[in-house]
C-alpha cells in the first residue's frame, strides 16, 4: 500500500462501496476528473491491486443457508501432502474460504450448504476423504453478525512536520 495515494484509496473504497460506478461518479467521489479516474482504475487493474469484480449473492436466497466453520487437522505436514489438501479445498464448491492458522487447527474452513443434513454428507463424502484429513471440529455459524467484504482502507496520512518547518 506504501505506493497508492490518496486519490487511489479513494477509488479503491469507492469501487467496494460499490464497483458499478461510472467513471463520472468515481471521479466526483475522488476529487478526480474523468480520464484521471479512468486512468488510475485501469493501473489498479494492471499491477494488481484490483484482482477482479463481482456480484454479492444473499446465499439465504439462493438456498445455503447453513454456514459453518471447520476447523481441520492434518496427519502430516509433509510438503506434499499440504499441496494435495489444498487443491483438493480449492476445487471443492462448498469451501468458500479456507485459512491456513496457527494454533488448535491446521486450517479454517467456511462452508456453505442448504442444511445440516447435507453438511453431515459433506463431512462423511467429501471433507473426511480430503488428502491427509485426521480430525474435523465443526462450529454451525447461528448468526452472522458481520461479513462485510470492503478491506478497511485508510488514505496515507500527510507526514508530520519537521522542526524546521513548525518553526516558520
């Protein structure tokens, strides 16, 4: 972050707020004219920095309505048998997210089914006999009270003054 400016942070924040913007309307938001606006998303895009747009679903609404966290426990740590768990999460539909963690459990899991009764097949047919799998701890998510995707992005602030210059 230590290379974006303010006007960056801004359409950055702006883009979360809400990515179908208009250039026009990104620009009033930033401070910026139109092809300034323009041109800053389009690096955002190039270096990186923005890594894709999307729609957000209310997976009530389109039927998974059970969210749970899984907390997973590997029988080695073997280099190869790392790589192999995790492709296996990455190309698994119901793993919408999963962290690598230090503490109790070798990875976190979020996964996002109908019921209950399909996470009780999903443990037994899928997530039991993903590579390496010793131990599941499952927590059913009762509410969630917070799940925003926006990062907390904070414009970089004006460096402080040196003496010389709080003595003029």
């Amino acid at each position: 972050m230590n290379d974006l400016d303010r006007h960056d942070v801004l359409l950055l924040a702006e883009l979360q707020r809400d990515a179908r913007q208009t250039v026009q309307q990104l620009a009033a938001a930033t401070g910026l004219s139109g092809t300034p606006a323009w041109k800053r998303v389009k690096d955002l895009e190039a270096t990186g920095v923005i890594t894709g747009y999307t729609a957000l679903v209310d997976r009530d609404k389109v039927g998974l309505s059970l969210a749970v966290l899984a907390e997973v426990n590997l029988t080695r740590h073997h280099e190869d048998d790392v790589r192999r768990f995790e492709q296996a999460v990455a190309a698994c539909a119901p793993i919408v997210a999963c962290w690598a963690t230090t503490g109790q459990a070798d990875y976190v899991l979020r996964v996002l089914v109908p019921d209950i009764k399909r996470y009780e097949a999903f443990l037994h047919e899928t997530l039991f006999r993903l590579p390496g799998v010793t131990h599941v701890r499952s927590s059913v998510v009762l509410k969630e009270v917070k799940a925003d995707t926006r990062l907390p992005l904070e414009p970089p602030r004006a460096p402080a003054p040196t003496r010389r210059q709080r003595a003029r």
